[in-house]
C-alpha cells in the first residue's frame, strides 16, 4: 500500500473539488405525486377561506345584533341581509369546492384521478391546470 499522500504529477491538486451536496428536502410533499399537491394546495386554500368565510358571517350578525333588531325601520336590515345572503351564498360554494377536492384526492388514492368518469379516456393536463377537480374530459363534461 502507498501511503504517500503527494499528489500525482500533473495534477496540480490542494483545491478539494467540491462536491455536489444534496439539498436538504424540507418539503414533506416532495416526492409525492403533483396532482396530490395542487389538490392539497387547493384544499388549504379552500379551508382558509371557509374560515375567514365563517368569520365574515359571524361578524354580520354580531353587527346585526348590535342593531336595534328592528329590521323594518332599520336602513341598515335590507344590507346584514344581503351580505349574510353574499357570505352563505360563497360560503356554499367553497363547501362544494372542499367536497370535490376531497373526492378529487380520494380518487387519486384509487388510481383514477384524471380518467373521465364517463368515456374512460384521460383528461388532458390543461384542463385539470384548469380545474383540478374535473371528473370528465371536455367532451363529457
Ligand atoms: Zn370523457
């Protein structure tokens, strides 16, 4: 064994060459399948929404409340009940949205995400870019 740590002629070496390090993956969605994170980005989207949604409707009616209940000589009724109507009209929607999300990550789990329900082919990326949630190609839709 040569235990003599000179470097070969030639090589006019000292300078480690660095080696490439890995970055470290702090993302615990790494490695998981794209899909699965737009869902779940759409989803935390969505469940913040609803929150502040929640919150909204919560604040009109600790306002109403704070009103003298009396809606037909209140200028102000015609309006909490517009804006209650607005947030519980939204608030619907995004329940909607959060129930086709989770059905949307179920079916990934099954393998069938992004299969048309109904003719079976795969649903082209641009429209599942589009709306992550599509359970039939554009043609079935
Ligand atoms: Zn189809």
């Amino acid at each position: 064994m040569d235990h003599d740590q000179t470097s070969p002629p030639g090589v006019s070496a000292c300078v480690p060459v660095p080696v490439p390090v890995p970055v470290p993956v702090t993302d615990p969605a790494a490695g998981r399948r794209p899909e699965l994170e737009s869902l779940h980005a759409l989803r935390r989207s969505t469940t913040s929404r609803l929150a502040s949604l929640r919150a909204e409707s919560a604040d009109i009616v600790e306002a109403a409340r704070g009103q003298n209940g009396d809606d037909e000589h209140d200028p102000d009724g015609a309006t909490v009940a517009f804006e209650r109507a607005q947030v519980l009209a939204l608030t619907r929607d995004a329940q909607t949205l959060l129930a086709e999300v989770d059905a949307a990550i179920a079916r990934v789990d099954r393998g069938t995400y992004g299969v048309c329900e109904a003719c079976g082919e795969r649903i082209p990326a641009a429209r599942l870019d589009a709306r992550p949630t599509a359970r039939a190609c554009v043609g079935c839709a």
